[in-house]
C-alpha cells in the first residue's frame, strides 16, 4: 500500500470514530434514558446541593444515560448556577435537554393543594405536610404565634379560621411563613371592603364576623341553609341565649367523629356554647366566603331560635320550644328508623351468607370511617333547648 492510500485510510478511519464519538453524544443528548410509555418521574433537589449531587439525583431516578456528559454540559451553559432547590416533575420520556432546560430555567413542579372548607388549621398542617413536604413542626408553630399572625393583620391570637381555603400551588417544601402568608392573604382578598363595611354595620368586630361564619360552615350542608343558619345564631345573640352549637363543642374537645353526649355539654370551655354565653373567643375552622357572606347577611325577618337535623342534611327550623320539641321528635325517629335499617341489613347479609354457605360471620352497614365522620361532623350538630 502507498503512502498516500495510508494516509486515505487513516483519514476515513478518524472521520469513521469522530462520527461514531458524536452519534453517541447525540444519543446520549437526545434520547431519553427510558423509552416505554410515558409517565412523569419525580426528582427532589434539596437546598445546598452540588451540581454533581443533581446530577447524581437524576442518574438515580434513571433519567440520564451519561452522568459525566451531563455535569459537562450543564457547566458549559452555567446551569449549576440556575438550577434551584425543589422538585422536579418530567415526563420519562425526556432527554437530556429537556432536564437541562427545565434545570435552567429552575422550573420546579408546584404541587396544586385543596384545602376545604371547615377545616381546622391541624388538619391544614397536615395537609401541606403530606402533599409538598411543607415541615409541620414549623407550619404548627407559627399559627399560634400570636406576635407571627398579628403581623399578618389577623386580628386573633391564632390563625385559626383566617387559613383561606381554596387550591393553592405549593413549591416542594416551601417555606411555612410563605405558605401562611399566602393563604392569609387569600382570605383578606376574599373578605373585601364590602364584607368590612358590613360587618361594621352589623355591629361586629371581623374576628366576630369570622367566629360566626366557622360555626355556620360546621353546621350547615346545604348552602340555602346558610343564611337561615345564621339568623337563628344572631336571634339567640340578641336575646342574650347560648348558641348551643355542637361543632363548638367538639372543638373545644377536639372531638370530630361520634355523637355528642350529655356529658360532653358540660366542659367548661370558652369555645363550648353550651356552657359558656356569646361566641367563642375567635374561629373554630376555616369558612368558605358563603360562609361569610351568611354570617353577615342572615334571612331577614326570621324569629326562628332553634333547628334540629332532619337526616338529610337539611334542617327544620323553629321559633318556639313546642315546635323545637316537635322537630327533635322527628330526628329521634328518623335515627331509629336508620337504627332499623342497619339491623334489617345486616340480617339480611347474613341470611346471604348462610345461603352461599359462608360462615364467616356477618357484613357491616356501616359507612366507610371517611363517611362516617363526614356525617357525625354535620348530622348530629342540633340545637337544643337547655
């Protein structure tokens, strides 16, 4: 062979490997690392990792081919120095670059959390904690820091009842003061200019306003009930009688599932309107702005002074004692009739199961415990003439 053909040879056989060397490159850049179908992969990067403890973090999750080209790449654009601590959510089909981007661009994926209704701010603690990683020893110290909420306008002591709900979109482990703010904010927007002229008007103080409107949201089911509600509350305020509210009751023993018992009337708290006049002290979880709008908008031209669950989640209202006796003789029969039909079902499980020659004992009627409390919490708050 001639020199010159050797040199032809050697020539095609680097431009063969250089060719081969960036074919790999590119696969390595952009193919993704898993190629069934699609799913999204989760990726937390906590504060005050390195850039190659990230890189690591995405080697593990299976999302990189080489380790080493990405830690090259991401120092070449700088990314080391953008991407930012949380978490990230990619598809498992992306490449390289899609990581490379989203790490440069610091996109991290924000949780969308539902906090209902007439929840207390335990149960928003837990929340946040189980669905963004938010620390809750924290989160559960500051809503009782008094100094930490009144700088936050709350005119309490807690922010119990002032942890707007709605659905909010949460950082991975987001700051508890960040949070906070945010859903103190969201109910100071919610109650508006307007709902602070009235409250004015109705002789109340926000925090009365707020108290009311938790006691309101923990008793009624139906939203036509709400301003009805509410006029029975402000008819017994103004005739100097006890609210008697139950879901009170059950705050003040942090008693959230079963019925209230005689026994439990007599505790001697602030929060137990049944022992004490007025309204608690401040809320007892966070109302809706229905809830708000009914405390301070009750029906007008209502005498009523009592209701009592009819067992569908409605009420029957009465302005008198002869018909409040009336109406819990109705809600006597309707448990006992409930009582009736849970035995006729479990009788009629276990002739089944004698049937099917299947001894292993009898089935339950009874609710699932997520029912079960949904229920006790709203069916068994009654009023009663004490």
């Amino acid at each position: 062979m001639s020199r010159s053909s050797s040199r032809v040879a050697l020539r095609d056989g680097l431009l063969i490997v250089a060719l081969t060397l960036f074919s790999v490159i590119l696969i390595a850049i952009f193919s993704p690392a898993k190629h069934h179908e699609q799913e999204f992969i989760y990726v937390v990067v906590e504060r005050g990792l390195s850039y190659s403890q990230i890189a690591e973090r995405f080697s593990s999750a299976g999302m990189i081919r080489n380790e080493r080209l990405f830690l090259i790449l991401g120092r070449v654009f700088k990314i080391e120095h953008r991407a930012k601590a949380g978490r990230y959510r990619l598809a498992s089909t992306s490449n390289m670059v899609d990581i490379l981007k989203t790490l440069y661009r610091g996109a991290t994926y924000r949780e969308r959390v539902m906090v209902r209704p007439g929840k207390t701010m335990e149960t928003v603690v837990r929340i946040m904690s189980s669905a963004a990683a938010v620390d809750s020893a924290r989160f559960a110290a500051l809503i009782v820091d008094s100094a930490f909420v009144g700088r936050l306008g709350v005119p309490s002591s807690t922010a119990e009842g002032y942890l707007f709900p709605e659905t909010y979109d949460i950082e991975w482990q987001e700051s508890p003061e960040s949070v906070i703010r945010r859903m103190v904010s969201g109910f100071f927007k919610a109650f508006d200019e307007s709902l602070r002229t009235r409250t004015r008007e109705m002789g109340m103080t926000v925090n009365e306003a707020v108290t009311l409107a938790s006691i309101i949201e923990k008793e009624a089911m139906l939203d036509s009930e709400r301003p009805v509600i509410s006029a029975v509350f402000h008819n017994r305020l103004k005739l100097g009688m006890k609210l008697q509210a139950d879901p009170t009751v059950r705050y003040a023993l942090k008693k959230w599932t079963g019925r209230v018992l005689y026994r439990d009337l007599e505790i001697e708290s602030p929060f137990n309107t049944y022992w004490a006049y007025g309204l608690p002290p401040r809320p007892i979880c966070s109302p809706s702005l229905a809830s708000l709008v009914a405390a301070l908008y009750p029906i007008p031209g209502s005498r009523d002074l009592y209701f009592v669950a009819r067992g569908d989640g409605g009420h029957y209202f009465s302005h008198d004692s002869r018909g409040h006796i009336k109406a819990k003789a109705k809600w006597k029969e309707y448990l006992r009739q409930q009582e009736r039909e849970r035995k006729a079902a479990e009788e009629a499980a276990r002739q089944a199961a004698e049937a099917a020659g299947d001894d292993t004992g009898e089935q339950s009627a009874e609710p699932p415990p997520e029912q079960a409390e949904e229920h006790a919490e709203k069916e068994n708050a009654t009023q009663t003439d004490q």
